[in-house]
C-alpha cells in the first residue's frame, strides 16, 4: 500500500513539474509540426482533402485527446485484467485436476 502510493505522489510529481516549471510555453502536437515541416520542403504541397470538422478551440481539441487516451487506457486495463483471470482460473483448475488424480 504505501510503494502504490509512493508510486502515485511520484507520477503526479512528475506530471506537475514540466507544467510548473514551463509557464507560458505553448504544448503543440506533431501535425503543427508536420505541416509546417512540409510548407518549408515543398512550399506548393496542397493537402489531399480537409477534416471534416475542426474543434473550436485547443482545449476542445486535447479533451477529445485525453478521452481517446483514456478510452484506450480503460480497453487495455480491461483487457491485461480478463486474461489476468483466465491464467489464474486456469491454474485453479488443473491444481484441482492433478488433487483428483493422485487421490
């Protein structure tokens, strides 16, 4: 209990710390870098079609992020979580096996 809580502080410590220290920085993602890698090898690049809808806003835009990150974390939690049962109903199962046969 206490390592799982030592581990926690020090995740939200490390989260914090960059947003602290960093003020006034702006978080951009790799498709405003991308693109504007493009612009300076081929300035005449035309994209191939445009989103069908754009956030309104940045905050818009990283909550709809954070929710797919956390829609995946949640599928992969449940996942690692079922097939942590089954090995463990498995194990059950052939211990009771092998208790039957040598009786």
């Amino acid at each position: 209990m206490k390592k799982s809580l030592l581990l926690l502080f020090l995740v939200v410590i490390l989260a914090t710390l960059p947003l602290i220290t960093q003020q006034g920085t702006e978080f951009g993602g790799a498709d405003g870098e991308a693109e504007e890698a493009i612009t300076k090898i081929h300035p005449q690049y035309k994209p191939w079609f445009n989103s069908i809808w754009e956030p309104p806003g940045a905050e818009t835009e990283s909550l709809l992020f954070a929710l797919q990150a956390a829609i995946g974390a949640g599928f992969i939690g449940y996942f690692i979580g079922v097939m942590r049962q089954r090995n463990k109903q498995t194990k059950q199962e052939l211990a009771e096996k092998s208790k039957h046969v040598t009786h």
